[in-house]
C-alpha cells in the first residue's frame, strides 16, 4: 500500500467485552475513519462515542510513545531497558522498605482483550503478592462478580442471558440501556430488547427507579393485556421488601418442605459443604421462580408488586 492510498481494515473495539466490529478507513499511519461493521455478528455495524474517539486516540499529541522520567519537575525520555531497570529497583526498594502492600497493582480493561498481557499481567501480580489489586471491575461491576461468587462459588461465573432469543427477560435492579449490556457480550442492547418485543416475548423490568431500562418498558405499569411490557414500579423500601421476600422463601423451605431437605441432603452427600450446597439451591429457586413469572405473567396479574 503506497503512503496515500486509502486501505479498508477490520478490527475489534479492546475498550469494552461488547467487543464491537469495527471497520478502519487507514493511510500510511494515519486513521482516516471508524465505523461499525455491519458484516460483525455481535455489534452488527452498531458502535458506542468510545469507539468512535478511538481516532482522536490514536493521533492525540500528548500519547506516550516512550517512557517518560520525570527529573527536576521536568519529564525527560528514557530507553525502555532504563525505564524497566528503573523500575525494577525502585519496586524491590520500596517492598523492601515498608513491604508488599506498600504496592498497588491496576490493570485497565484493554489488557483483558490480549493473552499475551493478562498472563504476564496474572504472574506480576502474583509476584508482588499485594492485597492491593485494582481493575476496571474495582470501579464498574464488583457488585457483579461479588453476587457471582456467593451465588456460584467463582467470581468469574457470570450468567449471561440469551438475550437474542428468550422469549421472557425479568430484568431485576439492572440498567442494561445504560450499561449497554455489560458483561453480556450484547451491543447495542436498546436494539435487542425492541426485537424481543417484536417477536412477541415479554421484557419485565423490576427497579425502584425510574431508569432507561424501565421507561423502555413503560414508565408506569402497562396493563398486561399488550402481552410485550410490563414494569412493576417499588415503592420506597420495595426493593428491600421483594429481596426480603426472595431470600424467606429459602428459609422457610429449608424449614419445611420435604424435597428441598432432600435435595439438600443430596447435595451434602456428594461431598459440597452446607454453603455451597445453599448457594445451588438458590439457582434451582431462582429457575422456579422465573417459570412461575412465566406461566403467571398473564392478564390482571402483577405477581412482583410490593406495597
């Protein structure tokens, strides 16, 4: 390709797990353009403002190329091998001086989009054996994988929902349009959840707030008869009330009712501690529930309001 001659290339945004499609209009080194791919089978053309300001990015004055040294209140360039030897010094001084969680450890979410950075990154984190370890997660969804893990006994299971093809989504206490279906690997999720409705299926939105997520399924309760929406608006403390409630129905029949005794039993005997076994009778509720919410989501009925 000559220096002036206009070259298509496809790539994949790194700024978010949407991993939306992206297509380059390149010249030499210099960025011409960013679009959606339309040909991408997850994003399907459809990219948020920080895909876009990627060409900015790229070209902005003031991107490090190089290490920088700072010397006197001035920055300086420094080799890569002297920054790196620099650095190495001053990490052994420092954990030898006030020990290892004198460190903190961060790392940004384009490392997790490459091998080669997150297995290095998993080892030095390891070797600098701090407790103080940062990510995009520490700022945007612990609460998540904090649910994950007691929920599932691993941060890292994260349920993902099909959204392209349920016919019935309960949406509880989540700003999907907001979010714009993080950790769900699903762009442009405003899109998606219109097709759900257009096939016929059913988008329940459960929050205490008036979010964009719930005014996509009314602002106010739509009557169940429209057979697509329906948002069940809390009162203040609702949101308590039906988590509350949730987590009775696990004790109660822990208490009395016969085949969730069994069930656990079973579980124990299979060598999960009382924990964990607790923790998959959550998951066997939570599926009876939702096949409840489906077969009760009917005319007339609003089984999820509180107060």
């Amino acid at each position: 390709m000559t220096a002036n001659e206009v070259a298509p290339r496809r790539r994949t945004c790194p700024l978010c797990e949407a991993m939306c499609g992206l297509t380059l209009e390149v010249s030499g080194d210099r960025v011409l353009a960013v679009r959606g791919d339309p040909e991408d089978a997850f994003s399907r053309g459809y990219i948020c403002p920080k895909a876009v300001g990627l060409m900015d990015v790229h070209h902005d004055p003031d991107r490090l190329g190089q290490p920088l040294r700072r010397r006197n209140g001035t920055w300086e360039r420094v080799e890569w091998d002297d920054a790196v030897a620099e650095t190495v010094k001053r990490l052994a001084d420092i954990r030898r001086t006030h020990g290892d969680d004198a460190v903190a450890f961060y790392v940004g979410n384009p490392a997790t989009h490459s091998y080669s950075a997150t297995l290095a990154a998993l080892a030095f984190a390891r070797a600098l054996n701090t407790r103080n370890v940062f990510s995009t997660a520490s700022v945007d969804f612990l609460p998540h994988t904090f649910a994950a893990y007691h929920s599932f006994g691993n941060r890292a299971l994260l349920p993902v929902p099909d959204v392209d093809r349920t016919h019935f989504l309960l949406v509880f206490g989540a700003n999907p349009v907001v979010s714009n279906g993080s950790l769900m690997s699903a762009p442009n999720i405003t899109r998606r959840l219109k097709d759900l409705r257009s096939r016929g299926g059913r988008l329940v939105v459960v929050d205490p707030r008036r979010t964009r997520t719930a005014a996509l399924a009314g602002t106010n309760p739509i009557p169940a008869s429209s057979g697509q929406v329906t948002r069940y608006r809390l009162n203040r403390g609702g949101d308590r009330q039906l988590n509350r409630a949730l987590h009775t129905i696990l004790l109660v029949r822990l208490r009395i009712d016969p085949d969730t005794r069994t069930y656990m039993a079973r579980r124990t005997a299979e060598g999960k501690s009382r924990r964990d076994a607790k923790r998959c009778l959550r998951r066997v509720i939570a599926r009876q529930l939702f096949r409840l919410l489906e077969r009760y989501d009917q005319p007339g009925v609003e089984i999820l309001r509180t107060g």
